[in-house]
C-alpha cells in the first residue's frame, strides 16, 4: 500500500465506522477549495449480494494542475496546498477502502468483501457513480482531472458545461442539469434516468441571474434513514416521501431563491448547506462570491443540519483578473455579531424581527469548516 493509500485507508477508518453505526452520508473535502466527494448509504431494497453499499457522487473535481479561463494571460490559479486527494485515482482508492470496510465491518472477518464480488463478476472498476459539475469555469468544470474519469461515468453539468464537457469526447453520457420546480416542486421529478429513483439531482437559480452564476445544485435524496422528525405533509401528517438533501452553492446563491426548497412537496429537508464565507468581488462591477451574510439570510430559510464551508481558498493567482479581485474575509461569529449590531441598532435594513429569525434560525446549526483531506458523517 503506499503512502496516500494509507493515509486514507487510517483517516477514513473512524469515519466509515461511524457511518456504518449510524448509516448516514458521509462527506469529504478532497482539496481546500471546492472538491467534494459525498457517499450516500444505499435503501434496504438497492442492496444487492456483491453490492456496493453507498453512491458516490463527485463535485466539481480540480485536484491538481492549475485552472485558466480564457488565457493565462487574463486568469490563471493554482491550489495554494496541494490537494489532500490528488487524483481521480486516489478518489478510486479512498471508495474502494470505503467498500472493503464496510464489508469487513457487515460481514465479518474471513468472507468475500464486495470489492471481490464486483471485481470477480467484471463489473466496473470505477467506484464513481456520478459526475456533477456546477459552472462552466475551471475551477470547477477542471479539463485535466474530469478526463481522468472513467468514460462509462455519468455526467451532470450546467448547460454551458455539458456543451463544453460534451466538445471532449470523452464520457459516454452527459446530461444538463434540470432546474428544480420547472414542473412542480416534487423532487421525485428530477431524478433522471439513469438516477436511482431514490436520488434526485437538480439546478437552483437566482433570480435575474440570466448566467446562472449564482446558483446552486440541489441533491435530494430518500434512502429510507431520513431523520428529522418534523418532515411534514400539507395535512400535517408525517410524509413518508420526504427527501434529505445537499445544498452546493461555491458562489452563492441569492437567499430569496430557495424559498421552492422550503415549501417543496415532499417536503425537503436540508442536510448540508454549502455555502462559502468569503465576500469576494471583481472590482466595482461584479459581486462573485455572495459570503457569510447571505449564508446566514439562506439559513433562515432552509434552516440546515450543517452549514459547511466551500470555495474560501485563497489560491495563487495569476493574470489580469488577480489584479481586481476583492476579498473580504469573514467569520461566521464576526456575521453573526455584525447582525447583532443592526438589530439593536434598528437601522432599518430590513424588516423588522426579521434579524430575530436570521439569528434564531442559527442556534440549531452546526458550522464546519472541513479542512483539506478531512470528512465528516451527516447524522
């Protein structure tokens, strides 16, 4: 085993034991900026002998190498640490540890893991289910790291980024994003084949943003361990059609436009909300990352398990762009007492008890800053 595969095989260990116990998600930050790898358990009746036990789904991948848009000349990055996981390959390596725990963990010492099932009955060896893709820019839609997936792996990706991700010739099936709601508000409609019907992956926008640039993408979810007691139909009975969710937002995205997540049907609840605290803009002329502010306005509408942190790296740049760039660092308890000080304040900012519930809709809230390598299990 050599030396990323044991440091993943030990970091992982204790995760994995955790999900297992409780058959929960997991997630992991596979670089410092925005990579995320999350692994959903499978329902009782997606089980199958020889099966993998979770569903692998991976965002917006840039794992090493730098990103431009454009040309060098205008913009050029480079991660400012090297990533935990590296390469696809050891994304591979790291579910296929996973695998091996878990049935090592279910099934006992001395029988056949999963890992061997599969392989034995020459299924694929990528343990990658699908691909998602948020924007058309390199830093998430990254050429170099999405070419070294298997070809066989499904795609979604934003219209701009199918189109492009398309124009490689590479993957077998690359399918746009839907946008949620574009019918109905029922989750269960953005589960495109070839999705589980358990798995729902959909496009959130903000509205006016006619390029798409503050979005998010909604993963919605039902494996049959949804925990939030409180999940709710219009009659007030409990809905056995409620969805989890993943919220993934790298720029933000404008808090009045998740209000379809909130009054969705089944309902949705918000596991994780990733949203970033950075307050990043172009100069005068255009806000790029939205910040902890509008976190905190999102969260009182999706009141989130867990606000996790996303796409705060201060890179290495280069280029004309970097000359513009405005970063404002902020915390989530300088925002949360900068709130503070408008409510007593009273400056009218906005209407009145409305600061109340951005604030009160925090209490129940679990901040995590998952740094680079590290995971973390979804109870």
């Amino acid at each position: 085993m050599d030396e990323v595969s044991a440091q993943l095989h030990t970091e992982l260990r204790s995760s994995v034991i955790d999900a297992l116990g409780s058959n929960r998600p997991v997630l992991h930050h596979l670089n410092a900026d925005s990579s995320w790898l999350l692994q959903i358990p499978k329902p009782h009746t997606a089980l199958t002998r020889g099966g993998r036990y979770y569903f692998n789904i991976l965002i917006d991948p840039w794992l090493s190498g730098p990103q431009s848009d454009l040309a060098s000349w205008f913009s050029q990055q480079w991660h400012a640490t090297e990533s935990k996981v590296g390469s696809i390959a050891a994304v591979e390596e790291l579910l296929r540890h996973t695998e091996i725990l878990a049935s090592g963990l279910r099934l006992g010492k001395g029988r056949k893991s999963n890992v061997d099932e599969i392989l034995e009955n020459g299924e694929t060896t990528s343990f990658i289910d699908v691909v998602i893709v948020s924007h058309e820019f390199t830093d998430h839609c990254h050429k170099d790291t999405l070419l070294e997936v298997d070809k066989d792996i499904l795609v979604i990706a934003t219209e701009k980024a199918a189109a492009l991700i398309k124009s490689w010739s590479h993957f077998r099936q690359v399918l746009e994003t839907p946008p949620f709601g574009a019918k109905d508000l029922d989750w269960h409609a953005t589960s495109i084949p070839p999705l589980p019907d358990w798995v729902g992956i959909s496009r959130l926008v903000s509205k006016g943003d006619a390029l798409y640039y503050h979005s998010a993408v909604l993963i919605a979810f039902d494996n049959g361990q949804n925990r939030h007691d409180s999940v709710h139909g219009e009659d007030g009975t409990e809905d056995s059609e409620a969805a989890e969710a993943l919220i993934y937002t790298p720029h933000g995205i404008n808090y009045e436009s998740l209000d379809r997540v909130a009054t969705a049907s089944p309902p949705i609840r918000t596991l994780a909300f990733l949203h970033g605290l950075h307050d990043i803009s172009l100069g005068k002329a255009q806000q790029l990352n939205l910040g902890a502010h509008n976190g905190l306005k999102a969260q009182r509408v999706l009141n989130a398990k867990y606000w996790v942190g996303t796409h705060d790296e201060v890179k290495r740049g280069g280029g004309l762009v970097s000359w513009f760039l405005k970063r404002k660092v902020i915390s989530v308890g300088d925002a949360l007492e900068q709130e503070r000080q408008k409510e007593r304040t009273n400056d009218g900012a906005m209407e009145n008890g409305e600061m109340s519930d951005v604030l009160q809709s925090f209490e129940d809230t679990h901040w995590i800053d998952l740094e680079n390598g590290e995971s973390k299990v979804l109870l």
